[in-house]
C-alpha cells in the first residue's frame, strides 16, 4: 500500500483533494503501520470509542452544570468512576471506600488510592 500511496503522490495536484488525502495517510504511515509492531496495539480504537460513548451522549447535559467549579466536580467524578470501571472495579464500592480513606491517608500518597491501584479485596 505504502508504495502506490508514494506512486499516487506524483500523479495528483498537491492541493487537489486526491493529493491532500495521499499526502495525509503518508504522513500518519508510521503511526498506521505501529500495531504491526506489537501485537498490544489494536488498528482501529473502538474501544475506547465504546467507553468514552456515554459522555459523549450526555455534553449536551452538562452543558447546564450550574457553575464553572459544578463542572469540574462532575468532570471528576466521571473520571473516578469510569477509572473504577476500566480497573474491573465496582464504582459505588470504590468511591465509598475512597471517600473513607482519604481523610487519613498521606498526602504524597494519594497514587495508592487511584483505581487501578486498589486491590479488589480492600474493597
């Protein structure tokens, strides 16, 4: 593919929409061919595609957030909760048992608290 895109540049205007379009895969090539690389990569991101759906179904929701600082408390919960979610985490549980802890936990330390930190069991 990589050698008819390069054929394809020297037969198309660079300012045509053929040629613009050529001239952007090429310059994405690296980053489209990477999950040939390592096998972790996936070709496409649908899934993360599929979790971030949610949110964006509701901005128009949360448009109205009653503040500035409204908005930002509930961009934070949202991502509390959906890192709960991808850690395999029960969300409610995870905010319980975070909200208990942080009164006594150490400043520097609020890493350990993160979801992807938490062992089910403390939970």
């Amino acid at each position: 593919m990589k050698s008819w895109l390069d054929e394809q540049l020297t037969k198309h205007l660079p300012k045509s929409r053929m040629g613009i379009a050529v001239a952007y895969m090429l310059s994405q090539w690296e980053g489209l061919i990477r999950y040939c690389d390592d096998g972790r990569y996936q070709i496409d991101n649908n899934w993360v595609e599929n979790k971030i759906r949610p949110v964006a179904l509701g901005r128009k929701n949360w448009l109205f957030a009653g503040s500035h600082i409204g908005a930002q408390r509930s961009a934070l919960f949202y991502t509390l909760t959906s890192n709960a979610k991808l850690a395999g985490l029960d969300p409610y549980r995870y905010l319980k048992k975070l909200i208990s802890r942080i009164p006594d936990h150490p400043m520097n330390k609020l890493d350990e608290l993160l979801a992807h930190n938490i062992i089910l069991k403390d939970i």
